[in-house]
C-alpha cells in the first residue's frame, strides 16, 4: 500500500523467493541497475531466518509470492514481538497479566505496530529479548551467557535488515 513496499520490498524478496526456489542462494539481484548485491544492501535481509520463513512459502500459479503468505508473515512478526515482549515483561517479574497487555500493546499499539516496512519491524521483533538478556547480565544472571545473548539477538535484528532500529538499540544499551 506503499511506493516503498510495493516498489522495493515486495521485490526483493520476490527475487530472494525466486532464486530460493531455483535451489541458488539469493544473493543477487539481477533486474536493478545491470545487477546489484543484496547481501551489500543490508535491506533485503538475505540472513534474516524471519525472512527465510516467507522465502521458504510455496509460490502461487505464475512464480511469484502470494500475497496471503506476505500477510501471514506479517502477522508472525508481531506475533513473534508479542512473545518476546511477554517474555521480556515476566523477566521484569511482571504479572501474567500485566505481560500480556504489555506484550499486545507492543505488537500492535507501540512502534511495532506503526511501523509499515517489514525489514524494520522484523528489526524491533528482536528487541525485547536483547534487553531481557542484557539486564540478565547487569544483575549477574549468567552474566557470560546472557551477554552472548543480548548479543547475538542484538546480530539478529541487524541482520533483519535495516540498520535504524538495532542502532538505537545499542544507544539505550550504551
């Protein structure tokens, strides 16, 4: 519904999809500016696994991505920001229920829910578990392993594909 989406998201991974279902590994995008590296731009989230969940969806009729299957991997990227929030608010020794709502209204209400292009959302789905383990590790919680860990989820939504939202992560980390 946007030029950005509709213009830029939608392809590349319907090249990434493509070149998945061809058996290579889709790593570059012939059809932009005589070809061009999707691993160089970052966007794409080659790397991402949330986006090999999509890549990996059947093709409809005529090779292309479903918009159905997009929709769906939409809708597990906030499911997967509910849960990792929930997760995060009972490390916080939050109620059960207080986790829940807090958990809905960062899915839907809060960043996560307003934010329209994938490749940052799919970003700030891993930002509860970087902060969870982060303050695992300030209160001495397995403080090696949960520092390991903030860490490679902090990887994880760098490799989700855009560099705005693990930035400011690390900004609140600092």
């Amino acid at each position: 519904e946007r030029p950005d989406i509709g213009h830029q998201v939608l392809p590349w991974l319907q090249v990434q999809a493509a070149a998945l279902h061809n058996g290579e590994l889709p790593l570059w995008d012939p059809y932009m500016l005589g070809g061009q590296t999707l691993v160089g731009q970052v966007q794409p989230a080659v790397f991402s696994p949330i986006t090999w969940v999509l890549l990996a969806a059947p093709l409809d009729a005529s090779g292309h991505l479903s918009l159905g299957w997009v929709h769906a991997w939409y809708v597990l990227l906030h499911a997967l920001g509910a849960l990792f929030a929930y997760l995060f608010l009972r490390s916080l020794t939050a109620g059960r229920m207080a986790s829940v709502v807090g958990a809905v209204f960062f899915a839907t209400a809060g960043f996560l829910g307003h934010v329209a292009w994938p490749q940052i959302a799919a970003g700030a789905v891993w930002l509860p578990l970087v902060f969870l383990f982060y303050l695992r590790s300030l209160r001495g919680e397995s403080a090696t392993v949960s520092a390991m860990c903030a860490g490679a989820f902090l990887a994880l939504s760098v490799l989700a594909g855009h560099h705005a939202v693990p930035m400011f992560a690390v900004l609140a980390l600092g």
